[in-house]
C-alpha cells in the first residue's frame, strides 16, 4: 500500500508519521519551494499533547515550547489588569497534560519532519499535485514535477485554497468577512518583557487592540492587530504606527519583522471529507479565525483520526472518518466562531478559554449513550504499577500504531496481541478502575487513536 499526502503543514505531517510508523510506503509533497518560517498556529491544545506523545516528539515540544504568558492589559498606555486566557492546573492520572504549549508552528513542523526523517521519509519541495484520477483500484496522481505516481489512497492536507477538494469538487462551504482584517506578524519588540503578553487599548473601547504574545526561543512575540488603515502594506513601520497608536508613542520599538500575514475572517466546512480513495483534511477540510487556537490542533486531530484506517483498510472503518470529523470539525468551527463574535462584541469573555478548547472533550460516541465512558469517547491516561513495583502510565502502553485491549481483573489467559490485565498479579491501577468506571470482568478494546472502540 503506498499513500500519496499533497501538503506538509502539521496536518500532514502527522498522518505521514503515523502511517510511516506502521512500516507503509508513505510520499509527502508540499508546493512550496522552501519550508514555512512563522508562528501561525502557535497553540497546542492538551489532546495535541497526547498525540504528539503517541508519536514520540511530546518530549521535544514541551523542551523547546513554553506555557501561556499572563496578558498585562493597558488601557491608555497604563497597566490596570492582568489576566490569563486559563489558569494552569496539575496533571492528574487520567490527564497528563491539562495545559496547553505555546510553540511556533514552523517549530513545530520542524520537530515533525525529525522524527519523519526517523522513518526514513523527507518531504518533497517545490513538487504541486496538478491533476488525478481514480478507480476502485487506486488513484494515479500527476505532479508538477511531470512524474506520475500510483498510489493506493491520496490525502489533500494542501491547506484552504486545496487542490484536491477544488479537483473533486467538493463545496467549501462558509463565509469570508472582508470587512473585518487583521495584521499577524513576528517582531521583536524592545522595552518589552518578553515573559509577558500584552494587550494594548483604549479605555473609550478596551477590546479594540493590539496583542503581543512571546514567542518561544528567542525574543520574538506575536503581534496581532486591526488594519485601520486598508491600502497600507504591511510592513514593520506600519506595525510600529499601530503600536504607538494603542500603546501609545515610545512605549517599545519594533524591530526584526521575520514573517506577517493579513487575515481575514474565514469560516468555512467541506461538505465532504473522502470521494473514493481520496480523502482532505485540516485546512483542505475546514477553515478558522485564529479566536480559541483549534484549527492547527484540528488539522492534528483528523490526521491521527485517519491514519489507522487507513491503515486498516476495511470500507467500514473508513467511512467512519467522515462521519466522526466532519461532525467534530463542524462543532470546533462554533467554537472559534463564537469567540471571534465576542471580540467583535466587545466582550471581556473573549480573552477566556473554557474546557472545551482543550480538546480533550472530543467523542464520536452516539449522543443517546448516557454512560459516564463509552464507545467513542477519549481513552483516559492511568498511573500503573507492574509486577515488580516499577511506575507507569497507561499512556505507555498505548503508544505505538497498535490497538489495545483492557481487562480489568480478568480469570481467563489473554488472547488478544496486545493486551493490559488490570487487576492482582498484573498492573495494579486502582485510578485505571475509576477513569473507566470498570468493573471486575470488564473489557474495553481502546482505538489506535486512543478513543474507545
């Protein structure tokens, strides 16, 4: 089996990790001529955290990331409030990364191709899928390279303006605000404290502003802020003109503009997710305002999703690819949108963040189900101790492209290739008994993707 991906943003280059790990012929190919150098989506959510963990690169986001800053407001160039968008909270058995990681995409991205490398595959630059077609068979793809390639299933991770998804035809259906834009740019900042964020206003309208976020390693922030001005470029004196117009003149000089982009509010959902062997996700599949940071965690979550079947192969098992993230995309699209109508509103609120940014509340499982955990819902993470007294999680075993049976203190010898006995003699785990509400006798097969089966 060989899978083609077109498009090596963090979408792509999980599904190429996680199909390359199962020992399957995996080629990745982005248009661009050189690779993404920018923060972008700079926010990673805690189930992106376990992902990553699954994948073996969480050691290395957490080591090169940093957690949120505190927001110091100003409001006419005089610090009356300090917030945070959520307050840190510990660890606990069946979540071990409550808190998000604040880390630029480009590094992030950066840290995925090491690891893909691990497996042998790079990313192809500069090469553009221009053309495909499909049998039940396989799909045969053209690349601007002029090569043909074979390839058993192609995943569009081409970002929102897809190839793919234009070439099947698929409707992108939504909305784009040109009334509304915004200035995102890299800049160092002088006379800042690059351990704070800032949100710089007016007392007449306190949410109408300019935000500074640090940027992990190194002195850059983030800077974000309306155009008022529609037919200027955007440049560093233009930022530094915004930047004296909220903060007030002198308050910090700009300076090492590295990346900037103007974004307008685009809100957008295919109406599809597959035709055939063709599949799109991410941003090929669903757009965001940047309000609540879920798209690039989104993008994560689908490929994780697609990977093991994929892998699987089995028409029931893909279809249900679909099914499960058109539906989670489409309720993560009422988030971000929502909190972008807050900013817009002049609501406070609009700096908070409630759990379910956090993606950790993402179920496939049918609504009518009112059992506290079932089939659908996250697999919970639990302390464990072995036979001989040794510390673990249950994360541990999890890891790896398998599936993996739970039973909690079972009588019958373990049939399964890759099973966990939870009981006297086995793991001993009583916080494993609790996070699944389980049982003497019961078993639970958890996903690949760490979800119940």
């Amino acid at each position: 089996m060989t899978v083609l991906i077109a498009g090596a943003g963090p979408t792509g280059l999980t599904l190429a990790i996680d199909l390359a790990r199962r020992g399957l012929a995996v080629r990745i190919i982005d248009k661009a001529t050189e690779f993404f150098e920018g923060s972008r989506g700079d926010g990673l959510q805690p189930r992106t955290l376990e992902v990553f963990d699954d994948l073996g690169v969480v050691d290395e986001v957490i080591r090169q990331g940093i957690d949120g800053p505190t927001l110091h407001i100003h409001l006419d160039g005089i610090e009356v409030d300090q917030r945070r968008m959520r307050e840190p909270v510990e660890p606990t058995p069946d979540i071990p990364y409550p808190n998000g990681r604040m880390l630029a995409q480009s590094r992030t991205e950066e840290i995925l191709r090491a690891k893909l490398a691990e497996y042998g595959v790079l990313v192809e630059l500069d090469t553009a899928i221009v053309g495909f077609t499909q049998d039940t068979t396989g799909v045969l793809a053209e690349l601007s390279t002029g090569e043909t390639v074979a390839a058993t299933y192609l995943v569009g991770a081409d970002g929102g303006g897809s190839f793919v998804r234009k070439h099947l035809g698929i409707a992108f259906e939504g909305t784009t605000d040109d009334s509304i834009k915004v200035l995102i740019g890299d800049v160092a900042a002088d006379g800042l404290d690059h351990e704070k964020g800032y949100w710089f206003a007016g007392r007449e309208n306190p949410m109408q502003g300019i935000v500074l976020m640090p940027l992990a390693g190194g002195d850059q922030f983030q800077l974000a802020s309306p155009i008022v001005e529609e037919d200027r470029e955007p440049t560093l004196e233009v930022l530094q003109d915004l930047m004296d117009t909220y903060a007030g003149p002198g308050f910090a000089k700009l300076r090492d503009l590295t990346w900037v982009t103007v974004w307008r509010p685009n809100v957008r959902l295919a109406e599809r997710f597959r035709v055939g062997r063709v599949f799109i996700a991410g941003d090929a599949a669903h757009v965001h305002p940047p309000t609540g940071g879920q798209g690039l965690n989104t993008g994560v979550q689908d490929a994780y999703n697609l990977g093991w079947k994929l892998a699987d192969g089995r028409e029931e098992i893909l279809a249900t690819y679909e099914t499960e993230r058109r539906t989670n995309a489409a309720r993560v699209l009422g988030i971000s949108a929502d909190l972008m109508q807050k900013h817009l509103d002049g609501d406070e609120s609009a700096l908070e963040r409630g759990e379910n940014t956090r993606q950790l509340d993402i179920s496939y499982r049918d609504p009518a189900d009112t059992r506290p955990i079932t089939s659908g819902d996250r697999a919970p993470d639990a302390a464990l101790t072995d036979a001989n007294g040794n510390h673990l999680r249950l994360f541990d075993l999890f890891r790896g492209p398998h599936e993996t049976l739970l039973r909690f203190s079972p009588t019958t010898p373990a049939t399964h290739p890759h099973t966990v006995d939870l009981g006297l003699g086995a793991y001993t785990s009583p916080s494993a008994f609790a996070a699944y509400h389980a049982a003497d006798g019961d078993e639970i097969l958890i996903r690949p993707d760490g979800y119940l089966a």
